[in-house]
C-alpha cells in the first residue's frame, strides 16, 4: 500500500510525457494554471494579448481589488505561492453595514480567526507572473492577440499587436485561460452540440475612490467589507494597502433611480447626499469619478463541454463567467487548477481520460457557484440591513457553533471550506427550509435563545430532509 | 365609435409611411412576412442564400414535412393564404400508437373535427415564395448570402454565390428571419447586454422514407401521426401526398443504444427487427437509409432583445429555435407575423414602439413553447405508451366534455386554440397538479366515470389553485 501510494507520486510529479502546452491568457488563472502544469514538467508557452503590466506606471488599473478566501489560498500554497501574496492581503473579518443614517452595524463572515482577504488584482498578476516566468519551461508573450484556435491541431493564430506580424504557435495541448469573452470558446462554440449561455444583470456598476486620508491610516476600519444596502442597490468598499478604498456602486443601468437617470453633478451629489450620507465627506472626488469612470456590465456564462477531444480545454472565467457578489470568481478558477492538477496526477498520458473528468467533476461546482453568486446580490444589497435577517444569521451561527457538524452556514461552506459548491447549494437549501421554519415560530425574536435545536434537527433529519 | 374604428382600420391597411424593408431568409416565415409587411404598403427585399428551390428538381429535400395547427392557419388566413395550402395538406385527427408487437392504439388529439396537419415544408415555401413574388411590391433575391449587418444603419453586405460580388442593400428596416443560426442574430450578439442561450439535446434525429406501396394508397392510415413510442428514444411517420411517409428516428447521439453503437448493416436491421417490427416490411430500405441519411442534433435557442432600436428585429427560428416535439415551430414563427402585425397597425410609424412591444409580448410565449416542446419529448417517446397516461388523457377529454369552459387539455389549448403559449403553460400546470391528484384516488381506473368532478374543481378553486 504504501508502496503504491509513492508509486502514484512519482507518477504525478513525473509524468511519463511531458507535453507542449498553450496557455491563452496571462491572467490569475492562466499564470497559475501555468505554474502548475509546469510542475509536472510540461512546457508552458504563455500567451497575453496585453503588454506586460510590469512595465507600466503603477496607477493603470491599480484600484480593483479581490477577495481570496480559502479556495484562493488552497490553490497558491500547492505550489508554494500562498506566503508571498500574504504580505500584500487586507484581511476582513465581517460586513459592516451603512444605514441611511450612517450608523454601522459589524456582521461577523464566521468565527472570529475566519477572513476573506482584499487583495490588489494587478499586484497578485504581476506576482503570479514574476513568479511563472521564474520557472525555466514557462515562457510568456506579450501584446500576442489570437486571432484563430485550430481545435484539431492544437495550435493557435497570433498576431502581434506591435509589429502586426501573424505567427502560429503549434503544440499538444491549449487552456483557455482567456476570460469570460474567451476566443478559445469562440472556437469551440462553432463545433456542434455546444451549449452556451450568457445572461446579463439589469444593473451595472461604476468604481469610485475613497481615498487615503492626508492624516495616514484608513477613512473607515479596514478590516471589514464595507455595504451600503439600499434595497434595489447597493454600494460596497473594499480596503487597498495604501490607505485608500476602492468602492463599487452596483445600480441598474435604465430605471427611475439608475445610471441613465442620474445625468448632472448635482443630481449625483443630491443623490449621494440622501443615500449615502457618510460618503462624501470622505470621498469628495466620487461626483465627478462618476462621469468620468465608466459603466462597465455583468454577465453570467454557462458552456458545456469545456474540452475539445484531448486537445483543448476552458479554465477559469472562459469555462464559468460569474458575477461578483460572492467573491468567488477568482477563487473558482484557481480550484479549477487544483481539481486539473489533481486529476492529471492520476491519469498520466491520457489527456482526453484527464478531461472529460475535469469537465464532469467541475461543470456542476460551476453552475452551482454562478447561481449563487446571483443569489447572493439579493442577500447584499437588500436582506443584510434587514433585523429578521440578522436575527437569522445569529440563529445560524449559534447552531453551527452547537452542532459543528451537522451545521455549516452556506457563506461560510462556500468561503472558509473546500466543499464542493455544487453540495453547498444543496446543503444550504435544505439549512434554508429547515431556518424558514424555525424563523416563523411565534415570538422568535425572544424566544430563539431557548429553542430545543437537537429535537428541531432532529425532526427535519426524520422528514428526510 | 364607428368612426373611429373605421380610422384605425384605415390608418392600418394604409400606414401613413411606407418603408424599405430588408428580409434575411426566404423561408417559410420570411416569405409570409413579407406578404404581410407588403400588405402595409411596404416594399420589400427578401434575401435568399440558396437558389431559387422552385427550379431545382423536385426531389431535393421533398421529404421533409411539418404539423400546421390553428395558429399557423390562423396566420395563412390573415392574408387569404389558408386555402391554396390546405389543398396539399393531410389531416391528421391523433397519435397511432405502435407496440412492440406490432399492435395499434389509436389516440385522438381533440374533438372529432380536430387534426393537425401534414404538409411538406419545400412545397409550402414554395408556395408562400410564389404568391410573394406576385406581390409587386416584394422582390425575391437568391443566392445571396449576407456577410454583414450594420445594424446602426439598417444595411446588409451580400456575396452573390454565384458571381463572387459583393454589394450593399441599404434600408430602413431589416428583419432576421435567417434561421436558427441566424446571422442577424450573430450581428446583435456582439452588442452589450444580449441575453443568449442554445442548449443541445442529447438525441439526434434521422430521417428515414416508408414508400408508397406499389398498389398505390399508403401503407398505413394516413389520417394519424405514427408513433412507436420505445421509452429513451422513438420513431415518429407523418404522410406526405404521394402516399409515402417521412419517418424519423430521435435517438440518443451516444450510449449502449444509439447512433453511435449501432455500426453495421446487421446491428441495424437487428434493432428494426426486435424494436420496430411492421416497419422493416414496409419500409425495406430503411437499413440502407440509415447510414446515407446524416444525423442532425436538435437545439433549443433562446435570446433577448429580439430587436435592435427602431431598425432591426428578429423573428420565427432566429428569435426561438424550439425542438419539433410540439410541432409548433412553424406555427410560433407564423404567430410572430401576426402578432408583428397587428401592433404595427396600432402604432402606424413608430418602429421603435412597435418593436418594443412585440418584444416584450411576444417574447414569453417563445420562452413557453421551447419549454413545453422539451417536455413533449418525454410524452410522445414514454408516456403515450403508458395506461396510466392514456386513462389520464381520458378523463381529461372528459373534463373538457363536462366543462368546456373550465377544462382544456394542454395539447388543446397549444395546438387548436390562440391562447398565448404562456397562458397555455401556466394553466396547464394547474391542471396538472389537479390531475396528479385525481389520478391518486383508490381505483381509479374503475371509479373515474363516478367522480363527483364539478366538486373536484370546485375544491382545487377554492384552494387558489
């Protein structure tokens, strides 16, 4: 047994043959993606339409940011890279809610060591990428726009968006690390027999700044996820390293109160004035950030299959766009990687067996953490300055620290654990109905520090629920 | 009052602007278009990518034919076409139902005068084409095959196919009527926010020929829709006029039956032998056909918006591609022109307003019927072979007998009604769980002619239902 098991490592950090990889999309994914393939000997050609953001002024695009939470972080330190990118996280340990007047509510995301983390996007690209090109069969190529996937073959068409020069890049396998507007599911879309959906939100959303006070520190306290729950909308911060916060105002584009209605500064200021009346002292500049950023939209994508025969394959955003309101969007591509990886070490040469696997074990997980994210946008911008709603959340988490077992809190199963997202969903539907119930037991309010939990468990577990 | 009507009707036939109009696609839905957008006093373009199928030979593609039902004769009607078609249409007034052993069961879709019928598609299109060509204002252009829609200024590029030129035809309004793979479609898909989603079945179809017999007549009832109803896949046979039948095979593309595992002329005719056996008697040919004949997959196509401003709008196939199991593709699609045309008529020049509500109005129903063709599958290929579902048929006749206005059976309501699709769903859906519960009572097989149904009803009402 033991035997066996050193056997099926030496397999997976060596496999028999060692392929040449393309990687189209020098993004978060794409580099680790790269990195991991690299580790099990492949050569890695990685190709990005961009220049290389290392070159250029620090403020391009400095200002999104992410949130990793333990997926994310699973997935850097199976290749060493979790420590390095810790330096440069803000952890955040809850919500903190704005209301109308200002006050602020803390709500916890789980026990108190539990945090997502605010990291930079273009600071955790560049060091996935410093760290990629580092290994001596990664190599990447920038300003390179695809221009054509040759499914059957493997190979790709690139133009050089310097020199205007076209060249081929041949090889035995391509990853479609390519993003949500992927050319590499373009290719595969012409095939026969693929689904393929793309869903649009009613609303859209604007980046503002809530800038580094001239003081030193932060405006507001960083370690949280701050919200601004407005019902049919919401603002929300998130912290950067250098004092400042990046805001992002989801709203719906057409609509009585919506991007289209707001047209001059002083409705934007009247409006920021009523609705977010704790912002602008701190943020003088978003009024005219508002005309000048643009409006950018949010679309779910769903496809299926994800490979092409044991050619070509869709990672990351390019297999499962999905929207922000979970936080998971990145965290979900660099699973992907580790669910390949995994996979790939137990099937050696076969990267069609290795394939069709990925795409059946991950497409559900997909699915599953698209449709929550959707649901989740209801949850942020409505539920969470709702009393019953936070009386729910308190219920939750006094059961899950009663019965750690037998009950987990969705966010926290989708966040802080490595659970499938497709058994979350399920799970938490079933936690849903049961809390539905107990929500309507007469004079919840008072009463719910008292309730016999084992015995409600103990029924819904006999309904078969 | 009656003078106001009579304007309205004047304003309708007579619009106070007549437009250049631009119609990709000489099927079947672009040419009863044009018939009614030329009725309006508009002139009229229709572009054809293929030849003109009036001057080929008579053969090509004869075979193929469609279920025209009240919607589709509703539409003929509109502009005095239903009697020229009816002549090369056969009734179909129910199912046939062929067993395993051969044994036929004979199911009724309505009242006694109540039939779909059985037309041949290319004869159809080429009637609508002629009596569209005779229209002074419609000119019929073939061979032409759009390679570009400028949808901000409502022109088309076309490359003749057979002279290799290229040219422009510029006008006021383009409708896409091209097709499930609609090249309209593909223009508006490249425009922000266009919610898009087509989704494969798992079954392919092929279509197989039961000949006329040399005798003449046809060799079974040509007065049925033939099923042979085998579980995971079927085989269907409409009557075509020459005393042939078209049938068709929907069956799975992979698994241990289907296209795939069935490889030699042997295994073919095995499978017709044990699982079809009075087809290989009178369809001999049928084992050669199968592997001659392609097997084609079949796609639902959904998408939203349908039109672009006040320039450009989808319409039929190019706006919903539904799977044939309700047999109301064409029929949707016909709707669509009547629909288009009786808010045009309201709104007189205002193409904007009109294509925002044709959208809005229409778009729902499409959404129904893609829907209820899905689950008609697993009826006609399972359930109609089923008792329990045949008594369950059963007392729904009779429940539409006793009540005629509280009871229509689904298929009633979609196929000899002009209730909207998603009225039709809706209903159909109470009466579902109304009938889920009827079918559960002790002895029903026995007990059903004695229920007390006007109770029944009564209790479902007053529970909201």
């Amino acid at each position: 047994m033991t035997n066996r098991v050193r056997e099926n490592e030496e397999k997976a950090i060596h496999p028999p043959t060692s392929r040449n990889v393309t990687v189209l999309g020098g993004g978060l994914v794409g580099c680790l993606l790269s990195i991991y393939l690299a580790r099990r000997g492949h050569r890695v050609q990685i190709v990005e339409r961009r220049s290389d953001p290392r070159k250029l002024p620090w403020d391009a695009g400095r200002s999104i940011n992410l949130a990793l939470s333990d997926r994310g972080w699973h997935a850097l330190e199976g290749v060493g890279l979790a420590d390095p990118v810790r330096q440069s996280g803000i952890p955040m340990y809850g919500r903190m809610i704005h209301d109308l007047a200002g006050k602020l509510t803390f709500q916890p995301y789980g026990e108190a060591s539990q945090a997502i983390y605010s990291v930079s996007r273009s600071k955790l690209n560049e060091v996935l990428m410093s760290l990629a090109e580092e290994r001596e069969n990664i190599r990447l190529h920038f300003n390179e726009k695809c221009t054509e996937v040759d499914l059957e073959h493997a190979s790709v068409t690139l133009e050089n968006l310097e020199t205007g020069t076209y060249s081929i890049l041949r090889g035995e396998l391509v990853f479609g690390a390519d993003g949500v507007f992927s050319s590499v599911r373009g290719a595969m879309q012409r095939t026969n027999r693929f689904d393929y959906s793309q869903q649009y939100l009613e609303h859209g959303y604007k980046e503002l700044t809530i800038p580094a006070p001239a003081a030193g520190g932060w405006a507001m306290d960083r370690h949280a996820l701050h919200i601004w729950p407005r019902g049919n909308f919401m603002l929300i911060a998130l912290p950067n390293l250098d004092g400042s916060f990046t805001g992002t105002l989801f709203f719906p584009f057409e609509g009585d109160l919506s991007f289209e209605s707001l047209k001059t500064p002083e409705q934007v200021t009247h409006f920021f004035d009523t609705t977010f009346p704790d912002i602008l002292p701190i943020a003088p500049g978003i009024v005219r950030e508002f005309f000048r950023h643009p409006t950018s939209s949010m679309v779910s994508v769903k496809c299926y299959p994800w490979t092409y025969k044991d050619k070509v394959a869709l990672i990351g955003d390019a297999a499962h766009g999905v929207v922000p309101f979970y936080g998971q969007g990145m965290n979900a591509g660099f699973e992907d990687c580790v669910v390949l990886d995994r996979i790939a070490a137990q099937h050696g040469d076969d990267w069609g067996g290795i394939f069709g696997e990925y795409q059946r074990s991950r497409k559900p997980n997909a699915d599953a953490i698209a449709d929550l994210a959707v649901q989740n946008f209801v949850e942020m911008r409505d539920r969470v300055g709702d009393p019953k709603f936070l009386l729910r959340k308190k219920i939750e988490a006094h059961l899950h620290h009663q019965f750690p077992n037998r009950w987990t809190p969705l966010y926290t199963m989708v966040t802080f654990s490595l659970l499938p997202y497709a058994d979350a969903l399920r799970i938490g539907q079933r936690q849903d109905r049961i809390m539905d119930r107990i929500m309507q037991i007469e004079h919840i309010e008072t009463r719910w520090p008292e309730l016999d939990y084992a015995a409600l468990l103990g029924e819904a577990e006999t309904a078969g629920e």
